[in-house]
C-alpha cells in the first residue's frame, strides 16, 4: 500500500525505515514500469464509474509500491481559484495571466517529474465526485493532500459545507489523508477582514467536524494568494508532509545553517521554486522572497549564455554543479548551489565576514549534497540490488 | 558638439496619454511597471536631472502633451522650449487612433527643432507595443516607422517599438543614453583590450542606477549567442531582482545595489562588480575556474586604476577625450 505509510513514518513507526523509502525511490526510476503504466490508464477515466466493489481496505497490491506517485488533489467550489493556483506554482504562468484561464470541464491530471514525482489533480467546482458513479477509490485512493480551495472574497459557507461532507466521506476509508483548507484571494482583503476570515473558516469547520465526531482531523489552513508569495509557502508545506525523509533532510541543513552562521536555508525545487526543506529556524517571508528570486535570476541568465556551439570550449577544468553568490548593498549575501538535476541549496548569509570565508562555506555544501544525494539514493540503490 | 559638456537637455514629447512620464518612471525613478497607473497627468513641463555616468547629467523635460499645452510649446515658448536640445524623444501611441493629426503635430515639432536645434538627435519611440498581438508586431511597427521617417525632414531619426512591460524599453533607452555619453570611444577602446585580454566572450557595462547598457564588447564566440536581446534582458533581471532586494531589505530602490555577483555552471562563468562609480561590469567568460579567477582579478586591477584616476579629479575614471590610452590594460596579470 503505497500511501498513507509515509504519514506514518513521521511518528515512531517500526516500518520507517522501509517503508517509506520505497516510494521516494520512483524519483529516480526515469523508466516506467508496465505496472506503473497500467495504473495511470486506471487512473485516466474518472468517469469509468462502477467499479466500486473492490473491497477499500486492500488498496494496491505491494508489488506496485515503486510506482505510486503521492496525488496532490485540487478542490473547491467552481472560480475558486484552484486552476489559477495549479497554473502559477506549476506552470510559471505569470499571476495576471490567469484571468483568461478557461474553467476547467473535467480532471486535469499534471504530472509533475521532480525530486519526486507526483500527480497534482485539478478537479472542476461542479463535479459531484461523492455521488456513487464515482468510484472513490480512483480518486482517493493514493491521495497524498487534499487541498481545497476557498474564495475569501466570496460568500463561502457553501464551500465550508462542502468541504466538511468532503473530509467526513474521506475520513471515513482513508484516515491517512493530509487534508489542507487554502483560504485563497486574500491579497484583495484588508488585514484585518483577512484573519476575521480566516477565524471563521477555521472555526465552522472544526465545530461541524468535531459535531460529527472527529475532534482532531488532520486539517491545516492557509492564508493564499497568488499575487504574492504565500502559495508557493503553502505548497511548500503540503509538500514537505509527503517527504518521507524530512526530518533527516531537516537535521542535515540545520548542521550546515549552523556550521556556517546562514541565517535561513532552503533546499529548493528549482522547477516549481516549492521549498521541500529549510532550516527549522522560523520562516522569513523577506529571505524566502530574495531566495526564490535570487532562482529566477539565475535560471534567466544562464538561459541567456547556455548556448551551444561547437566553437565554445571550456578553458578549463570546472566543478559541474552550478555556484553562485551576490553581495548587496548591506552585505547581505545570497549563496546558491546545484545539488542536482532538481534541487538547490540558497542561503542568505548577514556575516559580512563571510565574504572570505567563501571557501569553507562552498566545501562545506559540497558535503551537504554529498549526504543529501545519499539520503536520497540509497534506498534505491537497495532495492535495486534486491530486484536483481 | 563639446563633448566636455556636462549637462544635456533631453525633450521628451508626445501625445497625450502616450506613455512618456510612465517610461521616464520605470528607467529613472526606479517605478515597477505596474506602478505607473499612479502617475498624473503631466502638468506644463516637469524638469528632472538625472546623473548619468557621472560626468553627465541628462536634463530631462519631460513636457505634458494635451493640445493647449503643445500650442503653446510651438508658440510662444518656443524659443524656450527647442533651444539647445540635445536629443528629442517623440513618444507614439500605438493604438492612437488619429495617426494622421499626430504626424502634423510631430511634423510641427521637428520644424521647430530645426529652427532652434538642427543638430539635435532624434528618437521615436512607438510606445505600448503590447497591446499589438505578437504576430503583427513587427508589421504595423515598420509602417509606422516608415512614416515617421517620411515627416522627419532631414533629421536622421532612430526609431523603436518599446513597451514597459518587456524588455524593449532597456533597449530604446540604451539606444539613446548610449548617442549620450561623450567619452564612448574611449571606452569602447578600453573595453575591447580588456576583453583580448581575459579572454571574454562578452563584457557589458551597466549603468548603476538605471541598469542601461552603456556599451558593450563581444567576441568573435560570443556572437554566436543566439540571443539577441539578451542586453536587455540582462537590464530587465538584475533590476527586478533590485527592486526584490530593496523590497526585502527595507530601503529604498535607488540606494539598494549588488556589489558583486559570482555565476559558474558548466556552460559559462558570469561575474557582475561595481567598477567605477557609476557603472557595473558584466564579464562572461568560458568555463575554468583559473581562467575565471584570473578574469575576476584583473578586472579588480582595472577598477583600481580607474579608482586612482577619479580620486585624481577625473569625475568618473573614465578619461575624457582627446585620446588618453588607459594606462590601465598595459598592468594587467594574465
């Protein structure tokens, strides 16, 4: 069974060790299998209905492990937003182009191909996907979130009511389900409308929640918008609960931040710019900003200079993961280094010393990634050798 | 013309509602694109100063462009208003829909221009190019330079598409700081040997505050770059990622800054300093970390000779004219 182990692996879980790494392994797998095939044509046909009879407790057999994908799962009233948001985070389309985004008809499944690899699912408002026609174990059944979204402009009891018959349904069979309430729009609300919003919410929910008997469902709320930062945060968060090896990426950066006086550290996807680690000091939206633009600076120029051209040779040797740093104007720096094909470590450093310590700090990455790199292959390499 | 003169007057003139207050913003005022729907309508004439470069100040009147205003700059000011211009910026509206009464009134500029200032340079920016759909851009932009040119009389008018939401915009107003700088030679002659020397596929000087390239020098590989915008987009990155640090380090744009920027990947090394006051130097040389290393420490060398030559009273370092050979390239390690 392929997900809700990694939630557990969080808690003292006898399996951790295993368990959870199976999955992380499918990063690295670039192949599909014909099982993994074979389940994404399953996958496919929301409306294939009917075939509800399976017994929900024997999910997937276990030799599918290696390939369930963690599905990140878009709901929410129609114009709530959640195209909006799956366009900006994981398609880099500039906020403002979203107003002329269509609304959406039937599932939009994106696969993201990353660190990890995963589904997010964007379903239209209007889908009455807890009728029976719909079999609940398509939809849930390797779910990893479920991210409903909310407009806070709007009247949203509605949503609220939906929601809540949501979590009750899918409490019901799949416990192991993160579930996260995005109260979206809120760059047009004022501040303090915005947390009387967000009191609100949270409160409907939890009251109606605890009225049907469950006192501590697994539901988390964030305050979004996608004019500003706060999605990418928000799904930062989503993510990292779906890592398995969280903590010890967690540990591994809060030995180096510390080593090396960084003031704030992430390990970032650089595709989607989510941060799937940092260091546990609290999260500074300013140094998260700067770091995630710092990406887009880098990104933009080296797609103006990575040319190719047989007359271009190298001068020399060079170490092959990208480096770079800036110095501002209040000796702030902003260091940045490849990890591999997905990730990259930036920290902002304030020691203005660090400027000649630069050696060290650079050494000393290269030991991170050497033990991030291990964090992340060894499990596959295992079962790589078990395999043959 | 004295190329010892420090202070150029700037005209910038258009029709109104035509977008020149809102560029003068962006490049000078350090305004984000999406702040300009702040701006007003421009009153009668607005002067600014902007330094540029140091030894150069550009005198900018940025005048408003409502009929009774533009009577006005054709009579009775006009001796005031057209006299010792150094460059005129006519700013077209793409979507206007009177091109005809625009051409005569742009016409009437250029006679007055003639009569005050017959050497004065001349630029036209059609302006708003993002409201055209891509694919006929560069269409309608070619009419419509063409018949600029055609109501130019003898002037020699330079002509682009510009909008403020791209990149387009670095590149008009590089084009017209760049007629602007009264040393250019000079150093263009410094930033070719420069490069010979370390081996660049590419140096760019920026100006500080504006982040406009004010020169450039490319080598025979570097050419081969596929991208030709990329000055401009350069122009574009280093300043949004300004305003970010601004944003994020509370202080204002204009004195937020990097003071040095190291890039290595495997295609190419990057390395982005202050050089002299005024300026920053964009190096990009192949890969090799020694190369790159020794790149970086000349171009150290170089800012230092610049620096001694402006402690020695030569505003910006850059020598002025008549020909001075930089001292500075003969000292170089390599």
């Amino acid at each position: 069974m392929p997900f809700p182990p990694v939630r557990r692996s969080q808690s003292e879980d006898p399996d951790r060790d295993h368990l959870p790494n199976t999955y992380i392994s499918s990063t690295f797998s670039t192949y599909k299998t014909s099982a993994q095939l074979s389940l994404e044509k399953l996958l496919q046909g929301p409306n294939h209905g009917g075939g509800s009879t399976q017994p929900r407790s024997a999910l997937i057999p276990n030799t599918q492990a290696r390939d369930a994908k963690p599905r990140l799962l878009l709901m929410g009233l129609r114009r709530s937003g959640k195209s909006s948001i799956a366009s900006v985070v994981f398609h880099k389309m500039p906020p403002n182009e979203t107003l002329f985004l269509e609304s959406t008809t039937r599932i939009q499944k994106d696969s993201i191909h990353s660190f990890m690899d995963f589904q997010v699912w964007d379903f239209p408002g209007q889908l009455e996907y807890l009728e029976p026609s719909f079999d609940l174990e398509d939809i849930f059944g390797s779910l990893g979130a479920l991210v409903w979204v909310i407009d806070a402009q709007d009247d949203y009891l509605d949503s609220v009511a939906r929601l809540n018959r949501t979590i009750l349904t899918v409490q019901q069979y799949y416990p192991g389900i993160n579930i996260e309430v995005f109260i979206h729009k809120v760059d047009g609300l004022s501040d303090e409308y915005r947390t009387d919003t967000f009191q609100d919410i949270v409160q409907r929910i939890s009251d109606e929640l605890s009225d049907a008997g469950y006192e501590n469902a697994p539901v988390h709320y964030y305050l979004t918008s996608i004019y500003d930062y706060s999605v990418f945060e928000a799904f930062s968060k989503v993510i990292q609960k779906l890592i398995p090896n969280l903590s010890t990426l967690e540990n591994l950066i809060n030995t180096l931040a510390n080593n090396c006086g960084f003031e704030k550290t992430y390990l970032f996807d650089v595709l989607s710019k989510i941060y799937i680690a940092s260091d546990t000091r609290p999260v500074d939206m300013a140094c998260y900003e700067m770091c995630s633009d710092y990406i887009d600076v880098i990104v933009d120029i080296s797609e103006l200079y990575s040319w190719d051209h047989p007359d271009r040779r190298p001068k020399g040797e060079q170490i092959q993961e990208a480096e770079s740093h800036v110095v501002l104007h209040d000796e702030t720096m902003i260091h940045l280094m490849e990890m591999n094909k997905y990730l990259c470590l930036v920290s902002v450093i304030r020691n203005p010393e660090a400027k000649e310590k630069r050696g060290l700090i650079d050494m000393n990455c290269r030991t991170f990634q050497d033990a991030l790199n291990d964090v992340f292959s060894r499990s596959w390499e295992q079962e790589e050798q078990g395999n043959a | 013309m004295d190329a010892r003169k420090k202070k150029r007057k700037v005209l910038l003139m258009g029709k109104s509602g035509s977008g020149k207050s809102s560029m003068r913003s962006i490049i000078f005022s350090n305004y984000v694109a999406k702040d300009v729907r702040r701006l007003g309508a421009t009153i009668d004439v607005e002067h600014s100063h902007v330094k540029f470069m140091g030894n150069l100040t550009l005198n900018l009147w940025d005048c408003g462009g409502q009929d009774a205003f533009m009577e006005t700059y054709l009579a009775s000011q006009r001796s005031n208003i057209f006299s010792d211009v150094a460059v005129l910026i006519y700013v077209f509206d793409i979507e206007s829909r009177e091109v005809d009464r625009d051409m005569d009134t742009y016409n009437a500029v250029i006679e007055a221009l003639r009569e005050f200032s017959p050497n004065a340079y001349v630029f036209c920016l059609v302006h708003k190019m993002d409201l055209i759909q891509a694919e006929h851009r560069q269409r309608i932009y070619e009419e419509r330079s063409t018949l600029i040119r055609s109501r130019s009389e003898h002037f020699r008018v330079d002509t682009f598409g510009s909008s403020i939401w791209d990149q387009s915009l670095y590149k008009a107003w590089a084009g017209i700081v760049h007629k602007l700088i009264p040393n250019l030679t000079v150093i263009e002659r410094f930033l070719t040997a420069f490069s010979k020397k370390i081996d660049a596929e590419e140096v760019i000087l920026f100006e500080r505050s504006t982040f406009l390239t004010v020169t450039s020098v490319t080598s025979e590989v570097g050419e081969l770059n596929p991208i030709y915008d990329r000055h401009e987009r350069l122009s574009n990155i280093m300043k949004a990622f300004k305003h970010c640090a601004a944003r994020n380090t509370l202080t204002t744009p204009a004195s937020a800054g990097f003071v040095v920027m190291h890039t290595k990947t495997p295609q190419f090394n990057i390395f982005l300093g202050r050089f002299t006051d005024n300026t920053y130097i964009f190096l990009v040389v192949p890969p090799g970390e020694a190369a790159y290393n020794c790149a970086v420490l000349n171009t150290m060398l170089a800012r230092e000779g610049f620096s001694k030559l402006a402690a020695a009273g030569r505003s910006d370092g850059f020598p002025l004219p008549p020909p001075e050979t930089p001292e500075e390239t003969n000292g170089l390690a390599s």
